[in-house]
C-alpha cells in the first residue's frame, strides 16, 4: 500500500510538469513613441529591478532602420541611441512585475520610436509613421527595409517571431495584450487622431488574425496610457479620443498618466513617474488577462 501511494504520487507530480509544460507562452506585442521607448536613465532603475532582474522575459525590439529580426533575446532596459542606449521607460516596469509573478518565459515584441506620429500631416522622426491608411501603406515599405512604415516593421515582426520562435513551442502561444503610449506628435491633428489611433489598432488586429487563424485576435486587449499634466505636447483632445474610443470598443483600456511626474524637458516621463505609469498599466493588464 505504501509503494502504491508513493508511486500514484509520483505519477500525479509527473502529471502536473506535463501539463505545466503545454500551456501556451505568454506574449505581450508594445508599441509607441519616445515614452515608450524609454527616457529615464538606467542609473533611475528602481532598485528592485537593479537588485533582481529580469528573469523569464524575453524581447524582440525594432525601432527606426533596426529590426528586431524575428528574434528574441533576455531582456534589459535599453534604447537604440549609440550615444544613450541605457534607458527604460514605463514598460520595463510592467516586464518586472509579470517576470515577478509568472515564473516562465514570456515574450515582449516591440516597435518603438521617439518623436512619430500616426498622421502624415504631423512632423515625424525621420519621416516614419504610424498611419495605417491603405494609401499610405501601399506607398512604402516597412521601416526596416528601407521604406517609412514603423506599423509594417512591427507587424512584419511579429510574424517573423512567430515564424521563427513562437510556433516552435511545446505549447504554442497566446499574445495577450497590445500595449500603447503615443500621441504627443499627432497634437497637431489632435482632432483626427480618434480615427487614426482606431485604424491602427484595426490593422494590428487584422493583422493577427490572418497570420494566425486565430478570429480571437479580433477583440485582442489594447491598452494606452495618457499624458502628464505638465507635459508640453499634452493634447486635451488626444486623451479625450482615447476616452472615446473606450466607450467604443469594450477591448480598449485607457489609463490615466496625467499625475505622473516628468523630466525637466516639460515631455519625457521621470524615474517617478514612468514608475507610475507601468504600476498602473500592470494592473489594468491584470485585470483584462485572465491568465498569466
């Protein structure tokens, strides 16, 4: 009887590892400007971060010409400036928190960009935008590959991760939220960015949906975060879209940044305040994912 228990216990252990490892891995696709991208120095990580790290997060990062090449590699807090790379912003917050509670590989995808705008009547870095009109997309190709369209590299890596990486796992995969920050350099068209902002996250969406069979996709999660009081390029009318596209489709999540503190350039979160931001966009992500 007692060889019996013994083995009817190791049989069950056995059980709960095999079913541990079929559950789906877990990915988070991030997209934005420079608050996304990340201005706060890593010296201002906060010192959990510094004294911990990240273990279980995996990321794929493009921005301008670089590509993130449908790849993945551990993730630490860094920015494509040769001249500063060692930043973070709000979302390396948010990779810690789930990395704290998960306790397995997860994967981040991002596409990120200081200074870009969705309309092409805005000023954009480099002449690169979000814009996801057909006229616009037909037009050029993905910024990675010589053309102007960050919203094609993104997507066009997400599927390369897919291709590459994500499909290749024992459990397959579930891309649970599309995070957001952007909209400083669209304060121009402030009164368009309702549609555009809309037409983005429609393209992503639909995007996914054909690369994956998954109709699923369809309502994926997208959740942004607003702005500083105190921000310079705050658009009143920009948050107000955001709000409205929330009552409007019940898969999109807006939260509040407006008490987050700033850098002395009057733009670019601080320590404090990108702290803030990824605290809350955590939680509000906690509360859309069913399971992490």
């Amino acid at each position: 009887m007692k060889y019996r228990i013994i083995i009817m216990s190791l049989l069950l252990c056995l059980g709960i590892g095999t079913n541990a490892k079929k559950k789906p891995a877990n990915v988070i696709i991030v997209a934005g400007q420079s608050n996304t991208d990340g201005r706060v120095s890593n010296d201002d990580l906060p010192d959990y971060i510094k004294q911990n790290g990240y273990k279980h997060c995996w990321w794929s990062y493009g921005s301008d010409t670089i590509s993130g090449g449908g790849q993945f590699e551990r993730f630490w807090p860094r920015v494509a400036k040769p001249d500063n790379h060692e930043r973070w912003g709000y979302d390396a917050i948010v990779y810690y928190l789930l990395d704290q509670q998960s306790k397995r590989d997860f994967y981040i995808i991002k596409e990120s960009l200081g200074g870009t705008a969705i309309d092409t009547a805005c000023s954009s870095n480099n002449g690169m935008y979000w814009n996801a009109s057909e006229e616009y997309l037909a037009s050029t190709a993905a910024a990675d590959k010589g053309g102007k369209s960050l919203l094609k590299a993104f997507t066009e890596n997400i599927g390369a991760c897919i291709d590459n990486v994500l499909a290749h796992h024992k459990g397959g995969y579930k891309i649970r939220a599309f995070l957001w920050h952007q909209g400083e350099s669209d304060k121009k068209m402030a009164a368009h960015y309702h549609d555009n902002l809309k037409k983005v996250v429609a393209y992503v969406r639909a995007y996914l949906v054909e690369k994956t069979g998954n109709k699923d996709y369809a309502n994926l999660p997208f959740i942004c975060g607003t702005f500083s009081e105190k921000s310079r390029d705050r658009s009143e009318q920009v948050v107000q879209a955001l709000e409205n596209l929330a009552k409007e489709d019940s898969h999109f999540y807006v939260v509040d940044a407006s008490d987050a503190t700033i850098q002395k350039d009057r733009l670019h979160f601080d320590a404090q305040g990108a702290e803030l931001l990824g605290k809350r966009v955590y939680e509000k992500l906690m509360e859309v994912v069913v399971e992490f």
